[in-house]
C-alpha cells in the first residue's frame, strides 16, 4: 500500500512542478531537481526490492534509514547548490544598486548644469 502512495505522490509532485514552470513561478533549472527527486521517488516506489537490496549489501538492515541518509545527502548538496545560487543574486544586487546610484548622481549633476546655464 505504501507504494502506491509514493507512486502518487510522485505523479502529484511531478505535475504540480510543471504546472509552476508552465506559470513562470519556478525557473527550469531549478525545476530539474524536483523532476528528477520525483522521477526518483516513482523509480524508488515501483522498484522497491532494489534498494531492500542494496541497503543489505551496504550493510543496512533497515532499508528505509539508507533511504533517509540518501535523502538528507543529496538534500544537502542542493541547499549547498540554492546557497550558492542567492550569494550570486545577492553580490549582483548589490553591483546593480551601487552602479545605479552612480547613474543617478551623474544625472542629477547633468541636470543641475543644464538647470544652472538656463
């Protein structure tokens, strides 16, 4: 039964992410991500004996914790990614405001000549 639910879950999450992109309230590169960690969880759900299995080799004998150490990895790889991501946003708001203020004042003493020479 649980499967099914992921199984769902899945075909849910994957639509709802379209659908976000197709509105333009979420870029393409980030959508990759959540399409490819819901690709994965409908994988995940259909193919439940391949990682019952690999947890064993692995010597994990509780599949599900390997797949919460696997979760919380790749998680953490792409908060370290979106990290990155708003540090670049933020350095090029700051460039953009400071040369925005320069163009400003220079217009400013543009028109204050223009107003003086009237």
């Amino acid at each position: 039964m649980i499967y099914y639910l992921g199984m769902a879950f899945a075909v849910i999450f994957l639509i709802f992410i379209l659908n976000l992109v197709k509105k333009n309230k979420l870029d393409e590169k980030y959508s990759i991500v959540w399409i490819i960690f819901s690709l994965g969880i409908l994988v995940i759900s259909i193919f439940h004996d391949w990682i019952m299995g690999i947890a064993l080799k692995l010597g994990v004998y509780y599949p599900p914790i390997f797949l919460l150490l696997f979760a919380i990895i790749i998680e953490g790889i792409y908060i370290v990614h979106i990290t990155i991501a708003i540090t670049k946003q933020n350095k090029m708001m700051i460039k953009l405001t400071q040369e925005l203020a320069i163009l400003k004042e220079k217009v400013e003493e543009t028109d204050e000549e223009n107003h003086d020479k009237k």
